[in-house]
C-alpha cells in the first residue's frame, strides 16, 4: 500500500458508486481523508439539482475522498470535473476511488483558493466547507462564470444561529436571533454575506435553493453579470425584528424546485422536497411555531393540517416548513391566526 494511504479503508456504497474511505470511530478534521456519512443527503440535493440544468464545468475543490467528484463523473452529465485536495492522502485516495468507479477527471493537489484563481473559471463550485466558509468565498466568486451556480455550506451554526453573536458579527457582519427562528434568520444572513462579496465583482448572487439541516446550512446561488442587478439585488438587504441585515428576498426558485421533486428518484428525499415547494410559494420571512403559540397565549392548538387546512380556506397561504416540524409558515398575521386557532376549539 502507497505511504499516502497508510490508515485503514472499508468500502462503502453511496448513490450510483462505491468509495474507500478511512475507517475512523468519529468523524472530525483529524480523519486522514474527510468523509462524512450524514452529507450524503448534501450530495444528494446537489446531484439532483445539477440534474435539471446544461453540462457545465464542475469544481470540487475541497474534495477529501472524492465522493462528490465521483458521483458527478457517474451521475451527470458534464463538460468537465475538477477536484482538489490540498492533502496527499486525499489525492491518492480520489484516485483510487475513480479507478474503483472507472471514471476520469483533473485532479489537484494544491490551496484550494490558489487552484480555483489559477484556473480559468468554472459553471458550478461547491463550497463544502468544514466550518465558517468565509476563506473561499472571494476566490470562488471570482471565478464563477456567468450564469454560473455556487453552492456554500457552512457548518457554524453556533455562530449562524445565535449561540455565539459576536462571532456572527464579525465573520457575516449581522446579528442574528435565538430564538424558533434562528436557522431560517441564520440562513439569511449566510446569503447576504455571499451576496455583498459577490458585489465587489458586480456579479448578482440569487439564491435558488436553499435549507438548514442537521448540523449545517446550505444555498445554492445563481450568477449574473450586472452592475444594475446587482444594485437592485442589494435593496432586498434589511432587517427582521433585531437581527440582520440579512437577505429579505425568496430562498427558492419554485420552478427549480418543483423539476427537482418531479424528477427525484429517491423516496425518502420526496417529503423534503415536497415541504421546500410549498413553502417557496409564501413569500414571507419566519413562521409560526405552534408550540411557542399555544403556551405564549395559553391556546389549544388543533392538529397541523387542520389548522393548514383552514388557512387556506380563509384566503391564506400556509405549509409545513422544513425549518421545523412543529411549525407552519403562513401568511397571516398573527391576531387573525389565533383567532383562528380558537374558531376550531
């Protein structure tokens, strides 16, 4: 066995492929080669996004055992794929992973931002970034062509999501809330902080996709060229309540959305999916916790889809949100909704 791959490996399936990947009891940065389990979702929604656009040149940039890359290679269809990795170990493993998959592609072992400003741009990057994704953020968008597609994830939701607010402050420049809204606000603000580095470049950031999960966030945002877009773009930054400035425009392109739920082919990915394409359709910013409600303002709350159910009849919108199981989003104000709550008791 190379010395690059010097730890243990085991074999494990994910989407169309099959990978080695370290054999660790707990996964941090100090795996010799980063793989983690729980992003396959991550990987999922990627794949079945990029499904629904053109070929496109494709940059995995922090690519670790090279599952993204590798997946791209057999589940879509592209013009070109770059991975890299600043580790050996990563590198060595990718490729012993495409021989596994019997799939070819550039492969680099360099600083992630050197590697993308010494390229000459790219349709799609993936910021899958372990942490706060600040570090890639100007390279990137640099780099990305016209309408191009960047992808961020940021995993410092203690930062994103109130646990922490002065780190927000410094590393997204708002304030962000602790509270039942505090991953939609903390998305928000991830978004318009993607958003003001792409204007040094007069590039238009728009975000299509969009969700919090688990331990992270993640936006997919769509490229334009344009100083006036840009500008007008910059005028959907305010506030919500005491947090922000933060993003106040849509998180979803519903069309997107609803190609992406028709065409996926992953059952339990379906209720997701569904959740994001009802909730793309209310353009408003927060929810309605039902939980918070009932003892806020001492109310019995009926079941959700009743209560859904009911809103719609009345005129409003409403849907589950994907933000939280216990909570509806809704374009009602908040006196006509418990009205509401109280007519079906």
């Amino acid at each position: 066995m190379p010395r690059s791959l010097d730890f243990h490996m085991k074999k494990i399936k994910e989407g169309s492929v099959e990978i080695f990947i370290p054999v660790e009891k707990k996964i941090s940065k100090k795996l010799p080669v980063f793989y983690n389990p729980v992003m396959e979702f991550n990987r999922d929604m990627t794949v079945l996004l990029l499904q629904q656009f053109p070929p496109m040149n494709l940059c995995d940039p922090l690519a670790g055992t090279g599952i993204r890359s590798i997946r791209f290679a057999r589940e879509l269809k592209y013009k070109s794929i770059t991975a890299n990795d600043l580790s050996k170990r990563s590198v060595s493993l990718i490729k012993k992973n495409m021989r596994l998959n019997m799939v070819k592609f550039d492969v680099h072992n360099k600083d992630a931002n050197l590697m993308i400003l010494e390229s000459k741009g790219f349709d799609f990057m993936d910021l899958d970034v372990f942490g706060c994704p600040n570090f890639m953020l100007d390279s990137s968008i640099n780099r990305l062509s016209r309408q191009g597609i960047l992808a961020v994830t940021a995993t410092d939701t203690s930062a994103l999501a109130g646990t922490y607010p002065k780190a927000c402050l410094r590393k997204y420049w708002a304030v962000p809330l602790r509270n039942e809204l505090m991953h939609e606000i903390g998305l928000r603000i991830l978004i318009r902080k993607i958003q003001l580095i792409a204007a040094q470049y007069s590039k238009a950031l728009t975000p299509v996709f969009s969700y919090s999960r688990d331990h992270y966030m993640r936006v997919f945002l769509s490229c334009e060229k344009s100083k006036e877009k840009t500008d007008n773009l910059l005028r959907h930054h305010g506030f919500f309540e005491d947090a922000g400035p933060l993003w106040k425009g849509p998180l979803w392109d519903r069309n997107l959305v609803t190609k992406m739920l028709r065409n996926n082919k992953k059952a339990e990915n379906d209720k997701f999916l569904s959740v994001i394409k009802e909730e793309s359709s209310i353009d408003t910013i927060g929810f309605y916790d039902l939980h918070k409600l009932a003892k806020r303002y001492k109310v019995e709350i009926p079941k959700k889809e009743e209560l859904i159910k009911r809103l719609k009849k009345k005129g409003y919108k409403a849907s589950d949100t994907h933000f939280s199981g216990k909570a509806i989003k809704s374009d009602v104000g908040l006196e006509k909704l418990l009205k509401i709550i109280q007519s079906l008791n």
